[in-house]
C-alpha cells in the first residue's frame, strides 16, 4: 500500500513525535456508520419487500403503509450506500495516526475505477471531523475532491450519539456511475439516546430513475418501545405528467405494535386543486380506514375511523 508525503505531512502537523501513540479504535469510534443514520418504518417484523402497491380493500396490506417501507428503504440506500465508503476504507489499517489524527490512503478495490483517502481528526473529548476525498483510480492526488465530510460527538463503540455530515453525490456517480447511481446533494444529522433515535435527510437536486423526489426532507424519530413517527417533504414528479412536478407531504406515525396512520397531500402540478389520503393500518399492516380526497373535489372513505390508532394526523 503506496504511503505518500501527504501523509508525512499531516503526521508531523498533528504533532507527532516518532511514534504512532494515537489508537486507531478511538478514531473509528468518531465515524458514522450506515446503522448510525438508518431510517426505520414500522416494525422490523413487517414483510422484508413491500415495493408495489396493494390491493384497495379493507384487510389488504395498506397502500400507505407500503409508502411508509418503501421511502425510508430508498433513503437508507442512498445514505448507506456514502456512508458504507467510509466503513471500506477503515476495513484496512491506516497509513498515518498521530494522538489527534489518523489517515487512509490512496485505497482502491480491485475492481473500482476510484480512490479514496480519509482523514479523521480529533478536536476534543468524544468529539471528531472527518473527510473523505476521491479521484479516478489513475490520476495523481492534485486530483483528489471532497466527496464527504461532517463532524461528530459522543463518540463510543456503536458510534457516535450525534453528527451530521454532507455527500456530494453528484461527484460519486460522476466518478464511478455504476456503484453510484444517484445524481445530486446529501446532507444528514442525527441524534441517538437510550429512549430514541432521531434522524434527518435533505435531498437535493435528484437526478430521475432514482425513484425518489427530486428534492426531499426527511425526518424519522424511532422510539425506544417500538413507536415512530416519520416526516417526509418531497417535489418531485408523484402523479400523472413525468414533464409536471408536484409537491407531496407525507406524515406516518405508528404505535409499539406496529399499528400506525399516514397522511398525504400532493398539490401543484397534475394535482392544481390538491388531493388528500388518509389511511390507518393495524397491528398486522391491514389497512382498516382509508379516506381520500380528489383533485376534482371527490370523497371517497372506506373503514370506520375509530379502528385507527390515532386519532389525528401528525403535524
């Protein structure tokens, strides 16, 4: 593995003195994992592939709560597919550690048409930065850009409790569109406690046939019971026209058992007038209420609204 004088030189800025006295566990600890930022949908018990929609009637797996799955699947693609890059690179020991830094770097795998380097550093107790750049595989460093980097504290062997970090998505899928399908910006953040687990992913700038918004906010709070609520903001192209973009709102909440409601809104585009769904779910993913409102000013409903497990949507 090739050691450069990049890596002589951050050694001695660190402040080394001759010997490698930093712990390269201690650094790892300050790196978000794709466990870190997962977005959870209701219960880890539910159906593994809910990718298409449902049959509309009462019993049938609810159309909503497949929404729910399949959202937070495509972004826990995107978000772990930045973050499992950094977890490649620290599979291999690093090539320089000083007390409050260490280095990987240039690493490729064999088959990749990329190299990366990473540098995390310790700016104090439990708390670290870190950045990954990448280059084509055959170019010199002078060609390294910054794919990722943010900063983290409550460092600790599952992870760090709190961070956040932003992805340049667009230079990834430039350098290697294979392994990077998705076009556009990432930024994300978390925080973790015994009780909860608290996650938020702006998306920007989307390129289509990612089968996500062209732009999308998302927030999930997954409780310690089993009980979450997830938020998701998107402008994308949702109904109709591919040519017309709408604006979707997605608010789902669900209990300890996995019963759960999610509402809907979709305005602009093929949808001028606006349209609503309101649909509620029981403990084994059947929907058990659905009310619908239409473009053209329609009601429809199914089900009886006291077999929901809240009462009002989240806000």
């Amino acid at each position: 593995m090739r050691r450069g004088p990049w890596f002589a030189m951050l050694v001695c800025t660190a402040g080394c003195s001759g010997g490698e006295s930093g712990s390269t566990e201690s650094f790892l600890t300050g790196l978000p994992s794709r466990q870190t930022l997962e977005v959870t949908a209701p219960s880890a018990a539910a159906p593994a592939a809910l990718t298409s929609r449902s049959a509309e009637q009462l019993g049938q797996t609810a159309d909503l709560y497949v929404l729910t799955r399949k959202v937070t699947s495509d972004v826990n693609g995107i978000v772990g597919s930045a973050l499992d890059t950094l977890g490649a690179i620290t599979h291999s020991p690093p090539d320089a550690v000083a007390p409050d830094m260490a280095a990987w770097g240039p690493l490729t795998d064999a088959l990749s048409p990329v190299a990366g380097r990473l540098v995390v550093q310790r700016v104090g107790p439990g708390a670290f930065t870190f950045r990954l750049d990448l280059r084509p595989r055959a170019a010199p460093d002078s060609k390294f850009e910054t794919f990722l980097q943010g900063a983290s504290s409550g460092a600790r062997p599952a992870g760090p409790s709190d961070g956040s970090f932003s992805a340049d998505l667009s230079l990834a899928h430039r350098l290697d569109p294979v392994a990077n399908p998705s076009d556009g910006q990432l930024v994300a953040g978390w925080t973790i406690r015994p009780d909860q687990r608290e996650v938020h992913v702006h998306l920007a700038d989307l390129q289509p046939g990612t089968e996500l918004a062209s732009t999308a906010e998302l927030g999930s709070v997954r409780l310690a019971d089993g009980s979450g609520e997830l938020g998701v903001d998107v402008h994308a192209n949702l109904v109709g026209d591919p040519a017309l973009l709408e604006t979707g709102r997605v608010r789902s909440r669900w209990a300890p058992s996995g019963a759960g409601r999610a509402d809907v809104e979709v305005h602009d585009g093929d949808a001028p007038n606006g349209a609503m769904i309101t649909e509620c779910w029981d403990a084994s993913f059947a929907q058990v209420y659905a009310l619908g409102t239409a473009p053209d000013g329609g009601v429809a409903s199914e089900g009886e609204v006291s077999a929901c497990a809240f009462s009002d949507p989240l806000r």
